[in-house]
C-alpha cells in the first residue's frame, strides 16, 4: 500500500516537470525586421517583412498602417506549424496614403504555450516619410556649348536629398556632385563617337525614396569631323615591341597576332579601368585655371585620329586615338598638366608607364608611354609639378607623351582644358554660381 503509494507520487512529480518542461520550453518571442525600417519610402519601394523564431515556429502576423492617428489594417497571416522563418513583401500601393510622416506597426505570436497559451509576442513599431513626389531640379547654369568630342558642365539646384542626380542621354550617365554652395554640379562631354541626334542631354534626379526626375536644358551641339590617320606597322616596330606584349598575352606566338590582341583586348580593358577610376574623384574641383601644355612640345597624333593599321599593305585593325600626342626631346620632364591627386602610377597595358590624376567632379588626365614615374598614389600634386620623364613604353613606336583627358571615364578634346578663355565661359563662371 504504502508502495503504491510512493509510486502514484512520483507519477505525478514526473508529469509535473514533464508539463513544466513543454511549458517552458519556448519562452523566446520571435523575431522580427523590415527594410527599409526608416527612411524616406515611395509606392515602388518594396518593403521585406522577415520573421523567424528558433522555438516552437511563428504562428501569426499582423500588419497595421498608421498615418495621423488613423490605423489601417495591411496584412494578416496565420502560419502552419514548424513555419521558422517567413519573408513577406508588403504592398502600400493598395492603400490610399497621405505625404509625410507614416508608421508600420507589426505584430506577430509564436506557437508556443507559455503565458497561459497566448504565446510569445513580438510587436514593433517603424518610423517612415511617405514620398511620392520626384524632386524638382532647377537648371541654375546658361549657355551649354558642346563641340563634339569636347566637355561642358551644368549647374542646378534640388529641392530634396538625392540618392544620385547627374546627365544623361543615351546609355551615358555623368554623375553630378554637391558643391559648398549647396548645388549640384555637372560635369559632362558631347563623346567623339555620340551622333548630334543621340545627344539631348538630361538632367536627371532619384531621391531617397526612389523617385525620378528628369529634365531637358537648353543646350547647343557643333559637330566636328575627326581625322583618317593611316598606321603602318613595320617588323621592326613588331620586333622592337613584342617583348614587352608578349607579357600581356597567352597562347600567342604570331607578332602580327599578338600585336593585334593588345591593340584590340588590351586596348579595352584598359579604357573599361580607365572607366573605373572615374569614381575616385572629389567632390569639388580641385584644378586651378586653364591645363598646362606639356612645355615646347609639339602635336603629334590628334585627340580622336580615326587610324587604320596596315601590314605590309594589308589593313590589319581599326582604332580611335583617344588623347593627344605631344613629344619635345627624348626622356623630357613631363609635368602635371593641373592640380589634383594623383590616383594611378604604374604600368597600365597599352599606356607603359602611366600616371593618372584626379581633378575633381569627375576629371582625370592621363600621361602615357612614360619612361620615369617620380609620383605615387595619393601624392597632392601642384600644377606643372614633374610627374616623371617621357618614353616608348605600352603601344609606343618612339619617345613621346600621349596625354589624356576624361570626364567620368569618358575621353575629351584636351584643347579644350588649355584654353583659359574656354575654360573661364564654359567652367570656371558657373562654378561661381552663388
Ligand atoms: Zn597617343
């Protein structure tokens, strides 16, 4: 008797800690995010809801809009069981929503049993602004004059934070950048190989809630004819430079053939780097007056020659001459043709030895086929500051320097930026712009 007893005691302890143990075994609420979780939003923004909770699983979801103390109910779910995690994407299209300030207040219960059956609860509650408005761009610069092949610059003012502004036209895009004065500037060129009807250049602006403005100035394009330059490439220029190629190529043995690879692919991925390092630029120009020409240099090959390579007569390949040559007496000091930082001193496949700077909002000037580099990255350079001494190195027949300019990684006429009255019309008077 007293044995059994004993027995219906311990039974009852053990169902005791058994309950005990199930009960207490998911005392964890879920978890929960949403993003954007602040922040300025549109009717596009996709908001993603995310719920995961490791105990018994998520059993419900509620979602509540609130703009000026009216609730509106979003979203409601219930989940099987064993649901851990739930990635929902909540749609604010459906609703009728106001400008301004607006709050997402999320509700959602796990499946377990403690607080007396009502589970674990996690509830939150975000802060966002409702934007549907675009920001308004006013266009604040006069007279944009573009040759082709040459750079101008547009100055405007926005009404909002942006997440990018700039110009555009066709599948270019030249970001602009906040001055001091609080407005945007533009920095952009009229591309040698643009056709006068593909360039209309836009102003265009997303905000931080995703909306687009897009705006057309007043602008004017002269058309300018490039030169036909015909190349011949000797065996002894092959012979001369192949050496140097061959450490560029793989699995090529023919000179003409290698020659051509780097003419071609070489000659590619270094403007596709090129157009790379247009984003490490300041905010603000960091030049000062008109470019310095190389000193008692003469032109050689002109900025954007159409050339036509031959081979013992044979056409062989066709390239554009993206810079202007410029060459005085062998291994001549080479100066920087403005102020800025320098962003690039090395060897960079077609151009030898190279230096690039950066001049702010965009443009850079490049300094090839040298044979000396006396910079390195991250030096602040003073206009007419030796840079290095010239050379043949990279697709160079003699010693010369090939020099440069881009604009967001685009190329452009240099005689442009040597041109103080140019540069004072077309640059300098607008960045003045209080
Ligand atoms: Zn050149």
């Amino acid at each position: 008797m007293k044995s059994l007893k004993k027995l219906f005691l311990l039974l009852i302890i053990v169902g005791l800690v058994s309950a005990g143990v199930f009960y207490f075994r998911d005392t964890k609420a879920p978890q929960l995010s949403l993003t954007p979780g602040s922040g300025p939003i549109s009717k596009k923004t996709k908001l993603l809801l995310s719920l995961n909770d490791e105990g018994m699983g998520i059993k419900n979801v509620q979602v509540i809009v609130i703009q000026e103390g009216k609730q509106t109910p979003l979203l409601k779910r219930d989940f099987p069981p064993q649901t851990r995690v739930a990635d929902l994407e909540l749609d604010l299209s459906v609703l009728k929503l106001k400008e301004g300030g607006l709050q997402i207040e999320v509700i959602t219960t796990d499946q377990s049993i403690y607080h007396l059956g009502k589970g674990n609860t996690t509830q939150q509650l975000f802060t966002l602004t409702y934007d549907t408005r675009a920001p308004i761009i006013s266009i604040l610069s006069k007279a944009h004059n573009f040759t082709k092949g040459g750079s101008g610059l547009v100055i405007f003012g926005l009404n909002e934070e942006v997440e990018i502004s700039g110009v555009k036209f066709g599948d270019y895009f030249f970001p602009a950048y906040q001055q001091e004065s609080g407005h945007y500037a533009c920095l952009f060129a009229y591309p040698y190989d643009v056709k006068e009807s593909a360039f209309v250049p836009r102003v265009i602006a997303l905000d931080l809630a995703g909306n687009e403005r897009q705006l057309g100035m007043y602008y004017r394009a002269k058309n300018k004819k490039f030169r036909q330059r015909k190349i011949n490439i000797s065996d002894r220029f092959l012979a001369q430079k192949i050496p140097e190629f061959e450490s560029m190529v793989t699995d090529i043995d023919d000179p003409v053939d290698i020659f051509l690879y780097v003419n071609r692919t070489v000659r590619q991925q270094n403007r596709d780097q090129i157009a790379e390092f247009s984003s490490q630029t300041a905010s603000t120009p960091l030049w000062n007056g008109a470019f310095l020409r190389q000193p008692k240099a003469a032109s050689l090959a002109r900025f954007a020659d159409y050339r036509t390579y031959y081979y013992k007569g044979k056409e062989i390949d066709k390239q554009v001459h993206q810079g202007q040559d410029l060459a005085s007496v062998a291994q001549a000091e080479i100066v920087a043709g403005n102020a800025g930082e320098v962003i690039w001193a090395e060897y960079l496949g077609i151009y030898g030895l190279c230096v690039i700077i950066d001049h702010g909002l965009g443009l850079q000037s490049l300094y090839a086929h040298m044979s000396q580099l006396d910079v390195q990255p991250g030096d602040v350079v003073a206009r007419g500051q030796i840079l290095g001494r010239s050379g043949a190195t990279g697709m160079a027949g003699g010693d010369h320097l090939h020099l440069g300019i881009f604009v967001s990684g685009v190329s452009v006429q240099p005689i442009e930026w040597w041109d103080a009255h140019w540069l004072q019309d077309n640059i300098d008077i607008k960045l003045q712009i209080p």
